[in-house]
C-alpha cells in the first residue's frame, strides 16, 4: 500500500546509495495506516524521530538501495509464488 510507504518513508533524508526501509512492510494492512507512529534506531538516517519499539506503528531505517530492492523482489515473488492476494492473512516468521 502506497500510502503506507509514504507515511513511513515520506519525508526520510537523502543519503546517497540508500532507501528508506519501512516494517512491517508497505503492501501488508499493517503499519501507518493501521495507527502508530514512526520509529527508527540510532544510525538509522532519521533525524527528529524518535527510537524504540512497539506493536503498532512502523520502524523505519536506511539501507543499501540494493538490499531494500532485493527484499522487495523477494517478497513480491513470496507473494505470487504462494498466490496471497490483496487482504489475505499471512503471518512472518523470524528465524
């Protein structure tokens, strides 16, 4: 979800060689759009927001523009490959 992305993303810095990098993840129904705030960690790239963790809200920090890429790839090939469509439940497991 785009407007997930921008709420996150919107107004991150310029560094050259990185992207902003949200979770959970713009196109689930989870994150800004759901409640919360924005949240990142030192050395993240964000001035003026503040760091921790939560269960609501997003987390977002900036990455190599070719791992955030990478991961994007991935996850829409997860998506395709196990056919999760728009407002399909799927849980991420950490391991």
């Amino acid at each position: 979800m785009d407007s997930n992305r921008t709420k996150a993303c919107g107004s991150s810095s310029s560094i050259p060689g990185k992207s902003c990098d949200e979770y959970p993840i713009a196109s689930s129904q989870q994150g800004l759009n759901a409640r919360g705030a924005r949240r990142t960690h030192p050395g993240c790239g964000f001035t003026g927001v503040p760091a921790g963790t939560g269960p609501v809200g997003v987390s977002v920090c900036m990455i190599a523009v070719a791992d955030n890429s990478s991961q994007g790839g991935t996850n829409t090939q997860f998506f395709r490959r196990e056919r999760v469509l728009q407002d399909d439940p799927f849980n991420v497991v950490v391991q």
